[in-house]
C-alpha cells in the first residue's frame, strides 16, 4: 500500500518524531522491547526471524502510530557464508566477485528480518597501518567506485522491497581513511582538491547507483567532525547530489562531538549533529527517556529539519516494502550456509588470491614428500574480520583440504610456531621435519583480530614468530612456498628473497582452505591483482601507484624512473643525490598497485585509439582504446588488463597515472581476445581547487598493461572547433 508520509508526519508529536531518528547501540533484550514499545523506529537484529518479528508485531500491532522498524546489522562480507573481505574482493579486480558477495548476504539477511546492512565501506586509504584497510576496496579511486556501484546493486537489487533486497550504506563519509598516521579515529587533514578527486569520489558513485544510506565517518576533516560538517552532509552529500536517503551516524559518534571539542554537552553535540544532516542518531543518550521527556526540544533543534529527517526514515521503511510487510516468514529463514551458498563463496574465493612471486614451486607436485608448516596450517582463522558470532564455521583446516587436493602427496605437519610464538624446540622440529621434504608450504599471516576495526599496526610485518620460522627453514637449505593470510598489505623485506614462492590469500572467508588448496595444486590459476600496494617499510607509506609528481623525481641511469611498474627492485642511484626518494631503500614498492603473476604468461599487442587526435566537442562521442591479448602458456588463466591515464602538462600537478579502466579475461592456451576501453571527458578532467571539474586541451598518454607488462600511446585534445 501506498503511505501518506506527510499525513503521519501531521500526526506525530515532536517525542514520536525524536524516537524515529534514533538506533540504540546493542541494547540488552528488555531493554529493546521497551525501546519499541515507546516508539524507537530503528533497533540492532536481535538475532533470529522470529525475535524480529516479534519486535515487529509490537511496533506495528501494539503503538498508537503503528510505524515498523528498520532492523540494521553490519553485514560485511557475510551474514552465515562468509565471502572474501572486501579487501580480498578487490584484488580479483572482478566487481562482480562483490555483487556475488551482496547478494548471498542480502538473501540471508532478509530472510531472518534484516532490513539494512552498515556496508559498503567505501573508504580510499593510502597507509596499511589502518585496520580498517581490509573492509575497503584498497587505494585505487576508480577500482573502488566500480566495486561500490557492484555492491550496492548487489544489497538492494532493482527493488528495495523484495524478499531478498537490503538497503546499503556507503560508510564513512568522509576521507576517514586518510587518517593522520594510519591510526584509526584519528584526525585527518586533506584539501579540497584531494578530497573531491580522491576521497568523495567513491561516496559520489554509491549515491548514482542509488544506495539508501550514508554513514558519517569518526573523524574530523580539516578541523570539522563529520558528525557535524553540514558543509558536506548537506551541502556536498544532499543538496550537491541530491542524496534523498537517510544519513546514520556512526556508534556515538554523536555524543563524542564532545570529545572533539566542538560542543560543550551531549544535548549541544545532538543539536549540532542533526542541524548538520545527521538523520539517525546512533547510540548515546536516549532522544526520549523511559518517562517521556525530549532530550531536545523545539526551541533548540529545527523542527522543519527534524521533519525533514523522519520524512527520509519514513521513505525508507516505505521503499523497503515494511508498511506493507513487516514479518518474515520465520519458517523459511535461513539460520546457517546452505550448500549452494558455499559453493559461491568458494568460487568468489577462488578469483581473490595473488600470486606475489615464484620462482617455480607453484604449482605445487601431485607426488612427492611436502611439509606442511606455519600457524595456519590447522587453523579455522579465515574468515576475516567483522564476521558475526552466528556465522557459520570454516569446516576444515588447509591441512585436511591439501591431503584432499592432492592426495597423491605424502603430506606432514608441523606448525613450527603460533601465531606469535616461537621456541627454539618447535623451531627445531620444523627444521627437521623439512629435512626429510621435497618442499615446505608454510602457512603465515595476519590473524584476523589485528586487521579490521581500532586494529592499527605501527610495525606492518609478518609477527616475529613466523619470520624466525622461515629464516630456520631458509637457514636449513629448505626450498619454500609461503601462503600469506593477511587483512593488509604487509612488509616482507626481512624474508621474501629467501623464499621460492608466495601466494597472498588474504582472508577468504568460510570456503578458504578449498580455495587455496586449488590453486597451489594448479587446478585453479590464480589471476587477482595488488589493490593497494604493499611497501618495502613503513617509512614509505603513505604509498599509492598514483601519487602525484614532484620537482624531483627519482632517476636511474639518466632517466626517469618508472615508479609504478610492477617488481623494479634497481638500488638507489645515488650520484642523483637530490631527487625524491629514501637513501636506506631501493626505488619503488616491493609490490605496486596491479602486480600478480600467473602460471601461464600473456602477451599484449596491437595497442591502439580509434583517434589519437580530437577536439572536445568529438570526445563527447568517447574514443575507444583497444589491445589484443593472448595466452602464451600451456595453461588456461586469466589476465587483468588496465588502462592508465596521464595528463603531461596541466594547469595543476596531476598523478604520474590514474587508472580509468580495467577487465579481467579468461583465456586457454594459445587463445586471444580483443580488450577494449572507452575514453570521454570524465577520464581526461580533473578538479581545481575551486571545486570545479576543468578538461584542459593538451597531450595525454596512454598507457595499457596487464601488472608485467606496458604499451603507450599519445593522445592529443584539441580546443573545441
């Protein structure tokens, strides 16, 4: 049925009206139900379909308004089947790996009564020190806008109110990822410019492929917390683009206006948050207490902006079909991964993992003697981070999936060390275990809880215990093929050359072990790519393949160096001595944005624009870039084709390369396939620090490359005829 919203909104009183823009951060049980009997028009999942509905009946059967909830939930990367983290997503440079994601987590979610989900994170962030790296979609503004606009499509659907539909959330507005140092919360600093190319960039894709709500971000930008920077949550966000969605805030993140030092009181702090574009408060002090009282009135919080809020949350609940259907059907709600569900996330895991290096041990022998080591060799640890309690269990370890995989294999045993332990005696075992092998796997990384949410890391490398592991082993003479679970690019100087091959697995999620015994045996290639790139120290980081260009720049052998191609490991040029660069480092990353390898080869050819000369006017008609790909090799695989672009000289310094376009291929041996990108003005423009998009005439190149090897082309645009 259709809702006269602005009849309701006549009939509520200014307490109903505070009640619909308040979600309470994990209220207990009791605590919950006289919430809803009072009127709250948001609650957490409580957690099954038939509490939901239950909570459901009360608001809508047992309050004089009858309004239904919206039931939220961070549902990340999974609700039961947990996929690859949103990191891991990124790295198959397969947006359609999210869509997959978002729609077995809506399925399940909206089937037990979830209504809305706290994802995407759509954050772009430069430092691996931040935690909350593993929930985004790594550094690349145009790799993660198109991995937004997939899973926001993938939540929602073309229809909120369907049985399997949730309503998203782009999350955290804004630049909450540049934070100073990489620690989490902490204050950021970014100007205009940089904050419309690179940070509002994605939030602005989201709100094009319509997600129905914005989360504000904990930090301050520029000074100006979010959760009260009206200039960007009203001003950018809803009058700029027209953002008719509903504005939550993040867990009391309101009330820590306070902290900030922007209000002197939680009441100021809520008046400046709402008056700002906060819609939902989330947490802090109740916006109606158990007897009635309004934490604000009238007098000092705008009643046609408080309209205006429950009018968007009325929307919302309308667009999710609740007025006309607000249970669930208990009966059919799923409680657990379903067969078929498992399936997909293995798949999806599958097109995730990064071949780093190898110098000929993957894949791995079906006969032979192979020792299996390192902390991950049994643990069920892959499921990332914000994975809920009630999700369903990884069912085998990466010892049971091997032997599986390769049965043919005389597998042994040995952790060798925990996570974070070591001992000379468990060191020892290892070593003589992989005395009596053709080749050792050690299994290392990241555990999940030092990834993710206030898990910022000051040192980004592999725990002490695990690097002894490999240099006792490497010490030993054994020849080594690390696995490297991590929720963040890691540094791996003190040990990568002393090992065969690396596989980086991230956290794959509840099909993980399968998925990476698959592709060390060869059955499956890996083909994902670097989404952020991984240093050689922290000392680099900030680090990104399209950072800007400098006075400058590095020079190797008279030239300029090619900082962002893939594996340069040259030394330091020392006789250029004043150039931008660390005199204790080689040039370059260890493994820079787009590198990873595959266990065939491809090559690119035949690069060409349909015009390499056009005046603005054309380029409305968009010019076409195309190279040809083939597989080399002996083996079926995929190769990642990207398209850079650079802008040679501007009214304003631009970035070395931005990324404008990208495909994934899948090719069998001696296969070739046509790869084409369009160009318009959008790829060639940039933003000046007055907040306008200019596309200047000039010359551009071009480049195309697959993370081994590049092709160039000149562009030049011309004034308009």
């Amino acid at each position: 049925m259709s809702v006269d919203i602005d009849a309701l909104l006549e009939r509520m009183t200014w307490e109903q009206k505070l009640l619909q823009l308040q979600i309470v951060w994990r209220p207990d049980e009791a605590e919950r139900e006289a919430l809803i009997r009072r009127g709250i028009g948001s609650t957490f999942w409580p957690p099954s379909a038939a509490e939901t509905n239950a909570a459901q009946r009360i608001a809508v059967e047992e309050t004089e308004l009858g309004i239904p909830l919206l039931v939220g939930l961070d549902v990340i990367h999974g609700q039961f089947t947990i996929f690859p983290t949103p990191l891991a997503q990124a790295a198959s440079f397969d947006p359609e790996v999210a869509a997959l994601d978002a729609r077995v987590s809506a399925t399940e979610a909206r089937s037990a009564g979830v209504t809305w989900t706290f994802s995407p994170m759509v954050d772009v962030t430069r430092d691996p020190r931040w935690g909350r790296v593993v929930e985004g979609f790594g550094e690349d503004v145009h790799l993660s806008a198109a991995f937004t606009a997939a899973k926001v499509a993938g939540y929602q659907t073309a229809d909120l109110s369907a049985g399997d539909a949730l309503a998203a959330c782009l999350k955290h507005f804004v630049a909450y990822g540049a934070a100073e140092a990489g620690r989490d919360y902490n204050t950021t600093d970014v100007s205009g410019r940089r904050l419309r190319e690179t940070y509002l960039e994605t939030f602005r894709v989201g709100v094009e492929a319509a997600a129905a709500t914005v989360m504000a971000s904990f930090n301050s930008l520029n000074g100006h917390p979010m959760h009260a920077n009206r200039a960007l949550l009203t001003g950018v966000l809803k009058e700029e683009w027209g953002f008719d969605g509903v504005v939550v805030g993040d867990a009391d993140g309101v009330a820590q206006l306070v902290n900030h030092g922007v209000a002197a009181d939680e009441r100021a702090a809520v008046v400046a948050a709402i008056e700002a574009g906060i819609d939902i408060v989330m947490g802090g002090s109740l916006l109606v207490d158990a007897h009635g009282a309004a934490f604000v009135t009238p007098d000092e919080l705008s009643a046609a902006r408080v309209d205006d809020a429950v009018r968007r949350v009325l929307r919302l609940k309308e667009r999710l079909g609740l007025f006309d259907r607000p249970y669930v059907d208990a009966a059919e709600a799923l409680t657990e991964a379903t067969a078929e569900h498992r399936a997909l996330s293995r798949s999806a895991a599958e097109r995730c993992t990064v071949l780093l290096t190898n110098g000929g041990a993957l894949p791995l022998p079906s006969t032979g003697r192979i020792l299996l080591a390192g902390p991950y060799a049994r643990s069920d640890d892959h499921l990332g981070t914000w994975v809920q309690h009630f999700a369903s269990p990884v069912t085998e370890t990466l010892a049971d999936a091997l032997a599986a995989e390769l049965p043919g294999v005389d597998w042994e045993v040995v952790e060798g060390c925990g996570f974070f332990d070591a001992t000379d005696a468990s060191l020892a075992e290892a070593v003589e275990r992989a005395a009596e092998a053709d080749l050792v796997v050690v299994a290392a990384g990241e555990p999940s809880r030092i990834s993710g949410e206030a898990s910022s890391r000051a040192d980004i490398s592999l725990p002490e215990a695990q690097r002894r592991l490999i240099h006792a082993l490497a010490d030993a003479g054994a020849r080594i093929v690390v696995v490297l679970a991590t929720g963040r690019p890691l540094v791996v100087e003190n040990w990568i050359e002393r090992v065969d091959a690396v596989l980086c697995v991230w956290h794959l999620g509840s099909e993980a072990p399968a998925a990476i015994a698959a592709t060390l045996s060869g059955r499956v290639n890996p083909g994902g790519r670097v989404p952020m790139t991984f240093p050689r120290a922290v000392g680099q980081v900030p680090i990104h393949h399209d950072h800007e260009r400098t006075g400058r720049p590095p020079r190797t052998g008279g030239a300029l160096l090619p900082e962002t191609i893939a594996g340069f490991t040259g030394p330091n040029n020392t006789d250029d001595y004043y150039t931008s660069k660390f005199l204790d480092l080689p040039l370059g990353p260890r493994f820079t944005f787009g590198h990873g390898l595959s266990y065939t080869s491809f090559a690119l050819d035949g690069f060409a624009l349909s015009r390499s000369v056009i005046d603005a006017r054309a380029l409305a008609d968009g010019i076409e870039a195309a190279v040809t790909v083939t597989n080399t090799g002996d083996r079926a695989g995929d190769d990642v084709v990207m398209l850079f672009v650079t802008d040679e000289v501007a009214s304003v310094t631009q970035p070395v390369r931005r990324l404008r376009g990208f495909t994934r291929v899948t090719l069998a041996p001696g296969e070739s396939t046509r790869v084409a990108f369009g160009i318009d003005g959008d790829d060639l423009s940039f933003w000046t620090d007055g907040d306008r998009r200019v596309l200047e005439p000039g010359e551009f190149t071009l480049t195309v490359g697959d993370g081994t090897t590049e092709h160039r082309l000149g562009l030049r645009l011309e004034e308009a005829a």
